[in-house]
C-alpha cells in the first residue's frame, strides 16, 4: 500500500528485455535500508525490487504490468516518481493507492493558472464513471484531488510545490499517464452495481 505522497524522483538508467522486462532506476533512496523484494511504486506501479547497488534498485516488470501501464513508453533517461512502501505508524497524507493500475490517461490540455497549472486528462471510456469532482485518483503514483468531470474528461490542478517534488513539472499534451481509480469509488460503484 501506498498514499500518493511522492518522496523522489528516480531515473531510469537501464531498460533490458529478459523475458521480462528489467528496469534499473537511480534513486536517492538509502538503498542500504531497501530490502530486497520490497515494493516501490514507480510512476504509480506497485513494482519489486530485485537487485540493489549504491543508488540504484532494479525490478522485472511483467508482459501483462507492461500491457496495462505507460511502462512500454520507459525510455533510458526519463525521470519517474518513486514511494517506497507505507510502514505502519505512517502518516497517511494522500489517499490509500494500491500501486495496481487500472488504465492510461492522455493530457489533453495543459494551461498555466497563476503559478499553478491546470491540466485535462481523457480517461479510458471504462473508468472515466469511478471520478468524480472533489475525489481523489492517482497519476503516475501522484495522489491529486479532481476538480471538474465532463464525461470521460477530468481536470486536476498542480501547485507549484507538487510540480517542484514530482515529474509533474514537465508535464506535456499527448503524455499518457497512469491512472489508478479511488480504491472507495470502486467498492460503491460495486454495490450500487450489486443494488
């Protein structure tokens, strides 16, 4: 389990396809604290870590994790948020985020508004009835309030010290993100379903 909190921003160093894809991503991380088999979200994406070095950590990501995320797009040099796992006893400053994906979001408008930005993104037609205004979803492991939902279309806001401590910064029309739905939205959509 995760809370959306970004606390680094990693770069991936090294891609290789063994089967399974295999990731090393740099970190600022106290790697001599990282266990290994312990799970890091990387842009969202609740992934294992199978090899450490001094500022580094690798993870084998799956066909199937693949096929569900942006990770097909991981080129060596992009930056991505990092969390590392909630302990207990954590303080829970976002929302529970699972690190499991549900889809890809395309930013279909950025607009700076003050020093914030405003940013749309077009959900996949399947998840776009689990958000809602004033609910919470996480993007690229980032956990973010929605402001406004025009069908599969919804609108977030970035402040400058999110964009500053995420890749948000650098965030671009036609970038597809990772979208993982409210964990809450799912079970009401459920039994609402279940009636």
């Amino acid at each position: 389990m995760f809370t959306g909190i970004i606390t680094d921003i990693g770069t991936l160093v090294d891609l290789k396809q063994e089967g399974d894809l295999r990731a090393r991503i740099s970190t600022g991380y106290d790697t001599a604290c990282i266990d290994m088999g312990a799970s890091i979200a990387s842009d969202g994406v609740c992934l294992t870590v199978v090899d450490l070095g001094s500022d580094w950590y690798d993870v084998q990501i799956s066909a199937e994790t693949v096929s569900k995320t942006n990770l097909a797009g991981w080129e060596v040099g992009k930056r991505v948020n990092l969390e590392r796992a909630l302990k207990v006893g954590d303080e829970l400053g976002g929302h529970i985020v699972s690190g499991h994906v549900d889809g890809v979001a395309e930013v279909v408008s950025v607009v700076d508004d003050g020093d914030s930005t405003r940013v749309q993104l077009r959900a996949p037609e399947g998840l776009a009835r689990f958000i809602a205004p004033k609910g919470s979803v996480a993007l690229n492991g980032t956990s973010l309030t929605v402001n406004e939902v025009q069908g599969a279309v919804f609108g977030i806001n970035f402040i400058p010290h999110t964009k500053d401590v995420t890749t948000w910064g650098d965030v671009a029309v036609g970038d597809m993100v990772n979208l993982e739905i409210d964990t809450l939205a799912r079970y009401v959509a459920r039994l609402a379903e279940a009636g």
